[in-house]
C-alpha cells in the first residue's frame, strides 16, 4: 500500500503531539494541529518567563530598544523561550501579519527617517524597500517538515527554532534589514537582538519600536525583536561572546563577517559584493540599458547586487553606450572623470584593505560620498544636470571605480573583445565574493559559461541586478544574501535547527 500526503501529514501530525508531550516542547516547533485550533495568546510578563529562564533583568527599555546590550538580550531570550511555548504556527503568521501591516503603514515614514538619518540613497526607492522586505520575506510555509517511509520505518525531519539570534545590520539597508531578518527569525520561532550600525541607530530604534508594539498588538512577548540603543563592536562583542545567543547574522562589509567568524558560533554572514554586468554580441540592447540603469542607480547604487561594472564587446560597445545615453545616463569625458576621483576617492595611505576584499588597493572609497545622487556629483564638478539618474564612464579594468565596491551611481564601462575576456575579467573582478552578477545574453551557451565560471549566489540574466531578490524576478526577497557561509538567499528555514526523529524498525511502515 502507498502512503498517501494526507496518510504522512496524519502521521506527522499525530507523532509530533506525542514527541513534543515527551520533550516538553522546550525549543521545539508548534504543532502543526495548532493551525487548526489557533490558541490566543496571552500578552507575557517577565515573571511567565521564569521557567527555565533567567528572571533578574532590569527593564530600562522602550519597546525592545535598550540602554544596556545584556539586558537586551536577557529580555529577548525570556521572550523566545515565551514565545516557543505559547505561540502555534497559526500565533506566529498573526504575529508576522501584524509586522508586514505596520511596516506597510508606515513605509513612507520609515523611509524618511532613514533617508534623513543616514543620508544617502533615495527616498523613493527606500519606500520601495520596505514594501518589498514586509511583502516578499516568507513566513512559516518556508518551513516545510520533510519526510522519508520505507521498510525500516518512518523518519521526519523538523525545522525548529535556533532560539536567540545575534544579528548586525549595515547601514545601506538598516531598517529593511532589521524587518526582512525579523520576519523570517520569528517565522522559525527565534527571538533577534540587533546591533545596527551607529549611523542608523535613531531609524533602527524606531523600527524595533514598531515591530514590538505589532507583536503584542496581537498578543505576542514584549521583547522578541531588541537591540541596544547605542551600537559599538563593543557590543557587538557581547553579543559573540553570550552564552544565551545560538547563531549570529551579519549583514555588511568582509571585516564584520570575519570578524563574526572568529565567535565559534554558528555564523551566517552575508558579505559585499562588486556585481560585474556581461553584455554580448546577442543581446536586447534597448533592454539592456534600460535594466542596467534601473539596477545601478536604484537606491543611489547602494545595494550589495546593484550592478558596479559592466563588461561590453567591443562589437556592441557603441551601440550600448548609445541606448544608455539615450536613455537619461551621463557620459563623465576625461576631464569630468578625473575631478570626480579627486573626490570619490581617498588614497590609501595606511596601506590598509578595505570596501569589498582583503586584497590591497591604492584607494578607498570616500565615505562622504558613498550613496550620494548623480546630480550631487555633477554639481560638484560645475555641472548643472538634474535629471540624470546614472553616470558612466569609459576606462580599462584596473580602473579604481571597476575594481572597488562604489556605492554611487557612478558605472565604468570597460570594452572586451571577445566573451573569453569578458569572463576571465569579470571574474577577476568580483574578487571571489561570489555575490552576485548579471548578463545580457540570449546565446545559452554564453549564459551557462559565464554562471559557471563565476559561481555567485546571485545570477541575473536579461534583467536588472533587483530582479535576483524578487524585484521583477521570481523567488522571495532577502536583505541578508549569505555568500561567504553558503547559505545564499535566506529566509525562515536559514535560521533552524534541524532535528530528525526516527521511528525505527517498520514502526509506522504501513506501507505492503
Ligand atoms: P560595514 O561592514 O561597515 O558595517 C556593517 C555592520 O557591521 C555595522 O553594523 C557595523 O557597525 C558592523 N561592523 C563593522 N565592522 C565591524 C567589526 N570589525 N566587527 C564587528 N562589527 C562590525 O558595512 P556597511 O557600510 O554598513 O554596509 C555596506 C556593506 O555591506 C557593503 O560592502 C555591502 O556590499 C554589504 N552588504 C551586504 C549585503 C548582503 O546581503 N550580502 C547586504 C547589504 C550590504
């Protein structure tokens, strides 16, 4: 006989009642009957907590933002545990519902106060990133419990809570960070305490507010999402060093994610990228302008995908510069480029690596004008454009503005003369970051070549750099792409434990 889906979710359903009576659900998953008879949940004190946690915390905070990094994450561990135990799966979806709808409430207003705080990028696609974050990151159907019949019996696989996560949000993408990691730590049924960066700190503290206020607008724990109010490595420090953080999550540039590494915790570290663009003999030229500019300037280039350098045939080469200019792009001639780096960039003087590798370079990026607007730029240099989204420049691949992570709306273009250049540079180029890169293909061959020889986590073909986290691409969203831990994407099921229960020797096996 041949078990039916309905016969494994029976099963499941009826061994996981029985496993979490025994265990005492003490991090475990909710039931899955839960969905079926949702419990409401009762808003917790700290004194609910008690069992099997610790009870001597100082509540100096407001709404999850606390003066002091311990008490942030005592109080968020005595939440998870809260959480864990009284929340089914039906409890949490109300609780991530109710995040998405403050979030979506208030887009507008979390834009600004980003935008107004960190000053860089643009107000109108940071709305669109919050829209994306509190619409496109999974819940709990990203969970789905695995399982395996046969001779010997029944075996389940569970996607259960981590419990306390450890996370570090950079400050190109604060708040959006802290909402999509949000959504899919709690979907797994984790409490997060952040540490932001401190140029985010007042947008970051308002967001946690707002989550926090969501949650126990529908009944769920004070505290689940914290973070401390003043943000140092310090801190940061604590929080690798706690015995009560499971799994730390850092989102931002290769010296945090080192730095993250050496914890000895179990680490997810989304790391920079400097995405190359590929545009051959057989691509929609038109298009291919049209997505580059969409991607490169989007946010003022700030996103870790957006495309940084572009990689053209010299056949094609005019005729794409051609579409970009006619599309609204800015040509920088030798004399605009060179005024430009005189600001754009520091020299290295300390010999120190930085930006997007640990290799050596002659520059840095100049942080005064990482995420600025292109006619900010223009203006600069005595030139008075406004309706420009996206500079671009012609110069060779050793080109600083090639070879650093930018972060402006500022796009070399480099001519190749053959695909075989064109990957071999590019590759180079990406300095092994394996984060993210974009084609303009339609010769499969080339598509497949190009994939392979750069193996990133992300790869966009015939679209835009944002069409690789759902922006006008299929699949979900993430503000977190772990490339250097291998995780890729993340959503709820990165941020599990997985645990296997074995029901041996044909018990269950209903199978002949
Ligand atoms: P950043 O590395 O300067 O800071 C990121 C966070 O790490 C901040 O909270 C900062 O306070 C903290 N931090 C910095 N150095 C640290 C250290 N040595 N130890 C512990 N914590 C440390 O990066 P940023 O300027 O905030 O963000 C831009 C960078 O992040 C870019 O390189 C971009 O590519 C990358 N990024 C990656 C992703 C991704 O999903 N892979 C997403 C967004 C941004």
């Amino acid at each position: 006989m041949n078990l039916t889906e309905k016969d494994i979710q029976t099963i499941i359903e009826s061994v996981l009642k029985n496993v979490e009576a025994a265990i005492g659900n003490e991090a475990g998953a909710p039931s899955q009957t839960s969905s079926q008879q949702p419990l409401k949940m009762k808003q917790l004190s700290p004194e609910v907590s008690q069992t099997g946690a610790s009870s001597h915390w100082t509540p100096t905070s407001e709404y999850g933002v606390f003066d002091n990094i311990e008490d942030a994450i005592t109080a968020s561990y005595d939440a998870q545990i809260a959480f864990v135990k009284q929340a089914k799966l039906a409890d949490r979806e109300r609780i991530l519902s109710a995040i998405r709808t403050a979030v979506l409430k208030e887009k507008e207003h979390l834009a600004k106060l980003v935008f107004e705080e960190t000053k860089i990028g643009n107000y109108n696609d940071k709305i669109a990133k919050h829209e994306l974050s509190a619409e496109k990151t999974p819940g709990t159907e990203d969970l789905k419990t695995e399982s395996i019949t046969g001779d010997d019996g029944f075996t389940f696989v569970e996607y259960s809570p981590v419990g306390l996560i450890g996370a570090v949000t950079p400050v190109t993408n604060p708040t959006e960070t802290i909402i999509n990691n949000t959504i899919s730590m709690l979907a797994a049924g984790n409490a997060v305490v952040f540490n932001v960066h401190p140029a985010s700190k007042q947008a970051s503290a308002y967001t946690v507010q707002l989550i926090n206020r969501a949650i126990e607008s529908v009944g769920g724990p004070a505290n689940l999402v914290t973070m401390v109010k003043n943000p140092t490595l310090d801190t940061v420090q604590v929080l690798a060093d706690s015995l009560k953080v499971k799994m730390l999550v850092g989102t931002g540039g290769p010296g945090m994610v080192k730095s993250l590494l050496k914890s000895g915790k179990k680490v997810i570290g989304a790391g920079a990228g400097n995405p190359p663009v590929i545009v051959d003999e057989t691509a929609d030229l038109q298009n291919a302008a049209k997505s580059i500019i969409e991607g490169a300037s989007f946010d003022n280039n700030l996103l870790c995908i957006a495309e940084k350098e572009v990689f053209v045939l010299d056949s094609v080469a005019d005729d794409l510069i051609f579409q970009l200019l006619d599309q609204g792009a800015h040509m920088l001639n030798h004399s605009e480029l060179a005024q430009v780096m005189d600001f754009a960039l520091e020299a290295n003087t300390n010999n120190q690596p930085g930006g997007c590798t640990f290799q050596n370079r002659k520059y840095h990026v100049s942080k005064q004008w990482i995420g600025k607007d292109a006619s900010t730029i223009l203006n600069q240099i005595n030139v008075n454009k406004t309706n420009t989204k996206l500079l671009i420049c012609e110069v060779d691949v050793h080109h600083p503005f090639v070879q650093l992570e930018q972060m402006m709306p500022i796009l070399p273009i480099v001519r190749v003369k053959d695909l075989d250049e064109a990957i071999e540079k590019a590759v180079a180029t990406e300095h092994g970051n394996r984060h993210t890169a974009v084609m303009h293909s339609n010769n499969l061959d080339s598509i497949t070549r190009f994939a392979k020889a750069i193996g990133t986590t992300i790869f966009v073909n015939n679209g835009s750099s944002l069409a690789g986290v759902g922006f006008g691409g299929e699949g979900h969203t993430t503000m977190t792409i772990a490339g250097p831990t291998g995780e890729g994407v993340t959503s709820a099921k990165t941020f599990t434990r997985q645990r296997r229960v074995v029901l041996a020797q044909g018990s269950l096996n209903i199978t002949g």
